[in-house]
C-alpha cells in the first residue's frame, strides 16, 4: 500500500485494518510511523491529521495517537514557583 505525507508507509492505515490489534503492537507500529517521518516534519500537525481521518473511538491506535498529541494526559499540578507566576 502507497502512503501519502501523514503516513508515509501507510503503517497508521493498516494498523486500523488489524483485527485485536494491541495496545503494545500499536506503540510498536507508532514508533516505526515516527522514525519514517521526513526530517522536519510537523508531528503535531501529522498526529492531527491522523486522528481526523481514521479516529475510531475505541481503537488502541486511536489511544496511542492521542497520547502522542497529550491529550489524553491528567493536567499537572504545577507547585512552588512556576505556579504563581503568571
């Protein structure tokens, strides 16, 4: 299969095509998606563009994706200086 500039190896599509694809082989195949990126590239950006086309709620690399971006991280607590600071 022939990629396009989100996904270069098409890895990201046909991670969503695997039946009772892991957590684990979904990081897995996130890692190889990230090393065949062009030098430059904007990760945001790509992670975005990812997400909107094939976000399926409940998919494992739909989970990994989105920690990729951060958005499924707790809020930090931000204490001592840095959180009086403005």
């Amino acid at each position: 299969m022939k990629g396009d500039a989100l996904d270069p190896k098409a890895l990201i599509a046909e991670a969503y095509r695997i039946e009772g694809i892991t957590s684990e082989e979904c990081r897995s195949i996130f890692l190889d998606w990230a090393l065949s990126l062009p030098e430059g590239a904007d990760v945001q950006a790509a992670l975005s563009g990812l997400i909107a086309r094939h976000g399926v709620t409940g998919h494992p690399m739909t989970a990994v994706l989105k920690q990729g971006l951060g958005e499924d991280r707790p809020p930090r607590r931000r204490g001592g200086r840095a959180a009086r600071r403005l």
